[in-house]
C-alpha cells in the first residue's frame, strides 16, 4: 500500500464507455479511488452498490468515486447497466494503476497461491496528495466509511 501523505500516481485507463481518464483530470476534487477484484462478484457489487447509494452524498462533500479493476471495458459496462452503478468504473487490464497502488498481491485461494488485487481504497486531495489509504476493506462497510472520512 502506498504511503499516506505522497503524491498519488496518475494514471491513463478507460472508462465502462471506453472514454479514457486520467487522475490529474480531478484535480480540485477529492477522489476516493477504490480497487478491486472482479466485477459481479457478491463482495464487489456489494461495494459498488454502497458506492453507488451514497454517491449524491460524495458529490455534495465535492468528491468523486472511481472504481478500479483489471475487468475489461465490455465486463464494466455490463456491470454498471445490471446494478445501475452512477460513478466512473476503470478498466486496468494491463494493471498500470493496480501495480502503481501497490494492490497486485499474492492471495490465498482455498490453499492455492494466486496473484490478485487486494481490496484497497484511497482517499487522495485535491491537490493528488494520499490522505488515507485502507488496505483489506470490507466491501459492505467500506463506502459509509470513505464518506465519514470524507
């Protein structure tokens, strides 16, 4: 995980509609940048879905929400259209910004040893300075817990 007060890396990754972003594009806002690992699975629409229900709230407090997964643009799409999901989902099969957060790691499948991304969320300023970083999040909570933070 990366080092609270650093400067976050940018990035350059496409969006569920192919239209490509870049980090330094929010500057001024605050951005809450969450990776995970596959979409439509129980914990990841679980997180997306919080995200999803509280995200007026996030825009009010002048913050974005972008997701992160090595998915495909197709993959997030189909993911945002089945749980109506308002907020910006980026396409990292290539893992620029999954290895550049330091989340590609070794995990633990039913005793079998994988690469993967670990459930991770940012919270970066509006200047792109890393302000929390929380590794391991538990997908339910995780959305309430960015905005209090926020």
């Amino acid at each position: 995980m990366l080092e609270i007060g650093t400067k976050a890396p940018d990035f350059s990754l496409p969006d569920q509609n192919g239209t490509v972003h870049t980090l330094e594009e929010y500057r001024g806002k605050k951005v809450v940048l969450y990776f995970y690992p596959k979409d439509s699975t129980a914990g990841c629409t679980k997180q997306a879905c919080g995200f999803g229900e509280l995200y007026p709230h996030f825009l009010e407090k002048g913050a974005v929400v972008l997701g992160v997964s090595k998915d495909s643009v197709a993959s997030h799409k189909k993911f945002e259209q089945k749980y109506g999901l308002p907020f910006t989902i980026l396409s990292d099969v290539d893992l620029e910004a999954i290895q550049a957060y330091d989340v590609w790691k070794e995990k633990n499948m039913y005793g079998k040893k994988t690469m993967g991304v670990v459930r991770t969320t940012y919270l970066i300023d509006e200047e792109g300075v890393i302000v929390q970083a929380m590794g391991k999040v538990k997908a339910a909570d995780n959305p309430k817990q960015m905005l209090e933070l926020i």
